[in-house]
C-alpha cells in the first residue's frame, strides 16, 4: 500500500462567504486540492453554519474534492442529501452518532455526483480516543482528528491531540489500510510538521491559509509553504518499518 502524499484542505470556514465561489475558485489556482467545508447545526456545535443549498452552489464553480464535515446531530437525516449536492466526502462525528457503523456504510452506499461512491470519514473531538474507531476503520475513507473543540475557526491548537494522531498511525500501518488521517484545527504553516510526523496526511486549514499574517491573500504561497513543511516532516511514509 502506498503512503499518500499530503493533502491541504484550506477551510472555507476563514473564506469572505459573501464571496464565497471567487474564494473557493482562488483556494484551488493556489493549490488546494481539497476544500473543507465545514458544516454546523447549532446543537452539536454551538454555532450555524452552512448546508446542502451551499454545496450544491459551490459544485459548478470548482473542480476540488467538497469535504464536508458534518459537525451534526443525526447526520443520517442529511447525507443523502449532501452527496445529492456534490459532496465528496462526508464526515460525520464519532459523538454524534448512535449507530456509527449503519451510519458508515450509508454514507459509502450513496452515488458520487461525478462518479463512483461517496467517501466516508470518521471525527474525533479532542476528548475522543483513537480506540472509537478501531472497530470501523475498515468502513473509514479517513478518520479527523480534530485539534480544536468543533464550533469556531481561528482557535489555539490542542497539543494534547498528537498522542492520538501517532496511534491512529500505528492503527492504519497495522490494518494495511489506505485511510487518510486528517488534522483539523490550529493547523499553521509553523505547526504543521509536527503534526505531519506525527502521522497526519490531510491537513486542514482556516485561518492558516486564508488570513495568514505572513502570506496575507496569497493562498498560493500559503498552501506551497504548508505542503513544503508538511512533506519534509512526513518521514513515515518512507520508514523501513513500513516496507
Ligand atoms: C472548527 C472547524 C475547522 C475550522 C478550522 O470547528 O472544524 O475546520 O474551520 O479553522 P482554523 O484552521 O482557523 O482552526
Ligand atoms: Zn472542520
């Protein structure tokens, strides 16, 4: 099995929403071949955010993979209806779903609008350990581990999390599977090595990318920069003990 290369998710969550298509096609001339978005209810979350309705207008405008994390209560009620919109990916949370495993494969039953299936993603909260998903990571396309508590971008990064991040590694390495593992939260241009070695492939970013001090509007210095260290600090991928 190859080791993936890293991903960058720039998250839309930073993006000016009242540009929001200008924004997403800006992130993807920059580099990103993911955009995150992030999707909020209110009650898993204490905050609101954006819907099918938006997804469905963000598809014609852009060509990246939408992944979409669902940081909502019951997401079973409206997967459907995100992969109806052009979803990618789905990712729901470990702590919003009573039937985690039924809600997996639902998620990778559905049809991709451009083809094939949807891919399914698993979140941990930062109090959420590794060990909650040992039993469906076969049904996981990629597990979030999240570095922030869900709800706000522009939040400190939970130190706390990289334990987590080199176990779900180790678990991925064992089981010979292809799932991605995802960092979501705090993620900046200087903390991104170190939560690259520690195991991390996919790196989301808001704040990081779409409001740097240091790079300002340009997305596309942001982006290389956070690939750059990203890659450097991915050592696993080659280790002998993975050969
Ligand atoms: C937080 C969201 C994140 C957020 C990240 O609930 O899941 O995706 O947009 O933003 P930054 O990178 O600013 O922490
Ligand atoms: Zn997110």
């Amino acid at each position: 099995m190859p080791d993936p290369a890293a991903v960058i998710a720039p998250s839309l969550l930073s993006a000016d929403f009242a540009r929001l298509g200008d924004e997403a096609a800006a992130l993807e001339r920059g580099g990103a071949e993911w955009l995150h978005v992030d999707v909020m209810d209110g009650r898993f979350v204490p905050n609101l955010t954006i819907g099918p309705l938006v997804v469905g207008a963000l598809r014609p405008v852009t060509g990246a993979v939408l992944d979409c994390h669902l940081m909502i209560e019951e997401p079973e009620r409206y997967v459907a209806a995100f992969a109806d919109a052009g979803a990618d990916i789905l990712t729901v949370h470990v702590e919003a779903c009573r039937h985690l495993h039924r809600n997996l494969q639902q998620i990778r039953d559905l049809p991709r609008r451009a083809g094939g299936r949807v891919l399914a993603g698993v979140s941990l909260n930062p109090h959420t350990p590794a060990s909650a998903v040992a039993h469906v990571l076969e049904l996981c396309d990629l597990v979030l581990v999240m570095s922030v508590n869900p709800g706000f971008g522009g939040q400190k990064f939970i130190d706390a999390v990289r334990p987590k991040i080199r176990e779900l590694r180790a678990m991925v390495r064992a089981a010979g599977l292809a799932t991605r593992i995802e960092v979501d939260g705090g993620i900046t241009v200087d903390n991104v090595a170190a939560v690259a070695a520690d195991g991390a492939d996919t790196f989301v970013s808001g704040t990081g990318v779409l409001r740097s001090p240091q790079y300002g509007r340009d997305y596309a210095a942001a982006i290389a920069a956070m690939r750059r260290a990203a890659e450097a600090a991915m050592a696993w991928r080659t280790d002998s003990a993975h050969k």
